[in-house]
C-alpha cells in the first residue's frame, strides 16, 4: 500500500460525547469573538448606522428625514447594527471553527480543500456584502424614490430599514456561496458534472424563486440576487469539473504506480533471496558480522523479511541460524541421494 494510500482516510472515529464536547468548544469561542468585536463596535454604533443609512438618504427628498418610531429605537437600532456588525466581521473566524468541526469525518484528499474553500467562502461572503451596499440598495431606493407618488413623503422608520438592509446582506451572502457548494458536490462526487449541466435549467428557476422568497417585492432587487446566483452557479460548475479531472487522473497515476511496484515485488524478493544465498559463508563459524556487512552491500534490492532481519544484531543472528539450519538440510538430502 501506498504513503497516499494509508494516509487518505479520516481520522481516529470520536464518540458522540466527544463530538458534543468539540461542539461546545467550537460555539464557545464563536461567541467570545463575536463578544469581543460586538464590545469594541458599541462605541461607534451610532456611526455604523449613519454609514448604513446612507444608500437611502442620498436618494431622500431634500427636507426630509429617517424616523424612530419605536420609544427606544434610537437606542436600540444601532445597538442591534454594531452586533450584527460583530457577527459579520467574526465570519472568517465563524467558518474556520466549522472547518474544523467537521476536519474530523474528512478523507486526506478533503481536507486538502479546506483551506481554499474556507478562503473562497469568506471572500464570496464579503463579496456578497459589498455587492448589496454598492450596486443594490442605490438601484432599489433610487427606483422607489422615483416611483413614489405625489403627496406622499418617505419616512423610513430606522428599525425597519435595518432589518431589511440585514436581511439583504445575509441574503447575498449566502447566495454567492453557490460556487463552493457546488465544487465541494463535485469533488467529494455526490454529483456527477453531467448530472450538473443537466439541472441548469432548475438552477435558473430555482434561482428566480428564491430571490422572489428573500427580496422586496420588485423586479430590480430580484433580477440582481437570480443572475448573479445563476452566474456563481456556472463559476463553480466550470472550475469544480476541473478539480475533478485533476483528481481522475492523479488517481490513474496513483493506482498505475502501485500496481507496478506489487508486481515487480517477486523479482525483487526472489533476486534478493538469491543474493544471500551466493554470500552465505561456507561454515558456520565464520563471521556473522561479515555476513551481515556483505548482506547490506548487496546492489539490488532486499527482501522486506531480510529488511527486518537486518534491523538488530538478534535478529540477524536467529535468521543467519535459520539459513544454516535450512543449508545442512539440503546438504543432508544431497548426500543421501
């Protein structure tokens, strides 16, 4: 067997009080991370939340303001921003301590994939953030400013833009986790790449409805979520069927190597055998050390069991008095015909 053969299993099995045990350790220090950004963003909530706000009122009417209806809202709003601004920053930390939950039920091949997919989960994630602060929230507010009819005044209430700014943000970033999602289906082959292509169609429809689930009710924000759903989707079909190919076929070269070595295993064991055999001395009260020294210059390789003979000066001395026993004999059977 192979060196990526032995290794490329998962690692010792836990019990299950033993995983509950990883479990709390992992969720406990999430939350202390997520403690201490939430205690060092509370003095600057009231900033993140003007930052926040700012795709809506650049596209409010001049005179006009957001509202807190709420008694406590103005208090709570920005309390509630800084932490989830807490559990957005923590994200890389959150998805490495899943990571490593998980690490444990991994083949070695598996495993190898962590790093990159934890690196591509947390940028899409950000990426998906940075997609809604910078290209949806303006085109969505700036279509419902110049929809709103006469007469009637926007008075956004704070808690309720937040919630939907929140919401948004998660939405996106969740969506544009598509291409590691799909890459991990290929390379642990839970699907097949053709199956893949064959489901495009329902991706894209899947995609459209679910952006109708998560979005406002407009077309804008709907079509912004599907298609870039849609395009991380053919990202991740595109490089996953690569990853696949590779592995294929480091795997053929794998198991072509192996089968090379075991056949020629006989010759090498059966050439070395007859080595010791030529250099086996004539009597039995030569030297053993010599032997021993004439056994390990021997050019082609050696048995595994004349290998391990070899290791210590005991060994060799009951498998030098195996041989001899094993040549008297023969000698014995040679007279006697």
């Amino acid at each position: 067997m192979s060196q990526t053969q032995q290794t490329d299993q998962p690692t010792t099995e836990m019990s299950l009080v033993q995983h509950l045990l990883e479990l709390r350790d992992r969720l406990v220090r999430a939350v202390l991370a997520i403690i201490v950004l939430f205690l060092c963003l509370f003095p600057f909530a009231n900033d993140l939340y003007t930052l926040v706000a700012e795709p809506l009122t650049r596209h409010l009417p001049a005179g006009s303001s957001m509202m807190a209806i709420g008694v406590i809202s103005p208090f709570l709003t920005p309390l509630k921003l800084a932490l989830i601004s807490a559990v957005f920053l923590s994200m890389p930390y959150l998805l490495y301590q899943l990571w490593g939950f998980i690490a444990p039920a991994l083949y070695q091949h598996e495993k190898q994939l962590a790093g990159p997919m934890l690196f591509a989960s947390t940028f899409l994630f950000y990426l998906g953030g940075a997609f809604v602060f910078y290209i949806v929230l303006p085109l969505v507010f700036k279509f419902m400013a110049g929809t709103t009819p006469d007469g009637v005044e926007i008075g956004t209430d704070i808690q309720l833009y937040l919630d939907f700014v929140i919401g948004m943000f998660f939405a996106f970033g969740l969506a544009f986790q598509v291409p590691v999602v799909t890459v991990l289906l290929l390379v642990t082959g839970m699907v097949d790449p053709e199956k893949m292509r064959h489901a495009r169609p329902y991706v894209i429809v899947g995609a459209f409805t679910i952006a109708a689930f998560i979005t406002p009710p407009d077309v804008i924000s709907q079509t912004l979520l599907a298609v870039p759903m849609w395009l991380m989707y053919e990202a991740g079909l595109w490089f996953g069927e690569r990853l696949v190919i590779r592995r294929r076929a480091e795997k053929a070269a794998r198991e072509s190597d192996t089968s090379a070595s075991e056949s020629s295993l006989p010759v090498t064991a059966a050439a070395s055998s007859v080595a010791a055999t030529d250099l086996l001395p004539d009597h039995p009260s030569s030297a053993v050390y010599d032997f021993k020294e004439s056994l390990l210059s021997i050019d082609p390789p050696k048995d595994p069991i004349v290998d391990n003979a070899l290791d210590t000066d005991e060994d060799f001395e009951r498998a030098f008095a195996q041989m001899e026993s094993e040549r008297r004999q023969l000698d014995e059977t040679n007279n006697k015909s």
